[in-house]
C-alpha cells in the first residue's frame, strides 16, 4: 500500500493577514521539504483571533467587529487561491483557519479552508463556538471531503471536547481528522498547565475511539494576557502520539501507510476489537434528543 507523509505547523499568528500569509506560504514550503500531503495549519491563522476578554458594549469589540468585516475573506477568495498555487507547487493539501466572510461582510464564520492544486477541496464552519457568537457565526454542516489517500474531516478547537462529531464524521467514512486550533494555557508554566494539557488528551482520545488518524495544529505565539499551548501533534489510530512539536514555530510530519495502520488498529490493536463495528446506536438516542432544548408547551 501507498505511504503518506502528514505534516503539523505550530504558527506565531499576528493581527496582520499580509503577515500571516506570507507564513502559511513559508509553512506550506517548509512541509514541502519534509514532502508532506497534507499539512494542517492554525485556527484563524490568517487574520488572527479575537481578543474575548472585552464585555458586551466595549468600543474594542466594535474595533475588533470592523477589523474582520474588512478582513475576512470567502470561500473561494484571494487567499486561498494564494495558497492554492503555492500548494499546486508541491502537490499538497493545506488546511488553515480563517475568518470567512458572508452576508456581504455582515456574517462572518470561524472556518477552514482545505485547498489542493486544483482548488478548494472543501471547507467547514466551527459548530462549537458559543463564546465566539458576538464575531462569528455557528457552523451547521459536518461534510466530508475526498482528500484522494483517505476520506478526512474537518475540526476547530473546542470541536475537539465534543466526541459526538469525531465519531459523526467517522461514520461518514472519515479516518483523517484535520483540526486547526488556537488551543490557550492558563498561565506560563507548560510542564504543569491542565488547559492545555486538555487538548492532549482529548486528541488522543478521539482518534482511539475512533481508531482514525487526528493531526492537531495549534497557534504558539505568546501574548500579553494569553499564551497558546503550541504542542501541533499528529496522533494514530491506536490514540498514540507519534510526531509532536513543543512551543517553537515549524512543522513537523509523519509518513505511514494509513489505511493499513487503521486496519491493524481495528484488527489488532486494542484487544482486536473495531469499536466501529461494535457500536450499539439503539442505546444512543439520548445522545441526540433534543427536547430537554426546546420550549414547554
């Protein structure tokens, strides 16, 4: 079977999109260099991520409202076509994190955009966002994309802390999760931070419970009232950390057969049980039920 080489950036993002982009081009060359496939980059790399801390009313929300109604950009845009030519250079699949602009400007979603040599291969809009809702919209789709090596999905952030939409997307067929993130810590100590060390194990445990391959690319800059874990991983099947980066900005890959490693995993790994095939969604409807969200008659 053929072998694929997966790739993680950890990205100091800035408040400048000519800034950032110009990053992502050097990312996507540095992934190249490592002949990367795919390279997974940060949440909201392109334009930077807001600033959550102000209430309701604050004139700095307003300065951050105007800042991505100039600065977003659709999908397909101008950006992504930059990155698509740069990705038509090596070959590769890049997914990054950006501020995608509907509405005319008026609606603006925390998404990714998965672009190839020919285009944008897909994008996603984060569902989890309630915190975010004064910026952006809330994402009412789980697609699916044909990444051509495998069937992969699409994850923001707090995506992650939610296992119902791992597993929806691996019912779908997806074994490649590609999540983009801007993952924070509480605090500077990163030997003994419980937030961020979260999004470790929440990583690796999506991909064990769904025995798939998950790669996480985080922001790593540090800022005066936040700093992000950084830790860009990319986690196998058997829920396994196999190439990871510190704080440092850079990419990092892995290069496996992925098909035959997600069989061996729900052959063999884990007391050769596939915890696909052995589901029981009679039991589940709970998890879906929505009454206890809608009003009383």
């Amino acid at each position: 079977m053929a072998e694929t080489t997966l790739a993680v950036a950890n990205m100091v993002v800035t408040r400048d999109k000519a800034t950032n982009l110009r990053t992502i081009l050097r990312l996507v060359d540095e992934a190249a260099d490592q002949r990367a496939d795919v390279l997974v980059l940060p949440e909201m790399c392109l334009q930077g991520f807001a600033d959550f801390s102000f209430g309701l009313g604050d004139e700095r929300v307003a300065e951050q409202k105007r800042y991505y109604f100039h600065e977003s950009e659709p999908i397909p845009g101008p950006s992504t076509l930059a990155v698509q030519e740069r990705a038509a250079q090596h070959g590769m699949l890049v997914q990054f994190g950006l501020a995608e602009r509907a509405l005319h400007g008026n609606l603006v979603f925390n998404s990714t955009a998965l672009v190839g040599p020919e285009g944008v291969v897909g994008a996603y809009r984060k569902v989890h966002n309630p915190a975010e809702s004064v910026y952006f919209g809330s994402g009412e789709r789980t697609p699916v994309f044909d990444l051509g090596f495998a069937t992969g999905a699409s994850m923001i952030c707090y995506d992650l802390a939610f296992p119902e939409l791992a597993r929806v997307f691996a019912l779908q067929g997806a074994t490649v999760l590609l999540m983009s993130t801007a993952w924070p810590m509480r605090g500077r100590d990163r030997d003994d931070d419980y937030h961020g060390a979260a999004m470790d194990l929440a990583a690796r445990a999506n991909a064990f419970f769904n025995q798939s391959w998950l790669l996480v690319s985080n922001q790593c800059q540090v800022e005066e009232k936040l700093q992000y874990w950084g830790h860009s991983q990319i986690v196998d099947p058997f829920g396994t950390v196999v190439a990871e980066l510190a704080d440092e900005e850079g990419v990092i890959s892995y290069t496996a057969d992925l098909g035959e490693e997600i069989l061996r995993a729900r052959t063999a790994g884990f007391f050769g049980l596939n915890l696909l095939q052995d589901r029981r969604p009679e039991h589940y409807a709970l998890v879906s039920a929505q009454d206890h969200y809608r009003a009383e008659r």
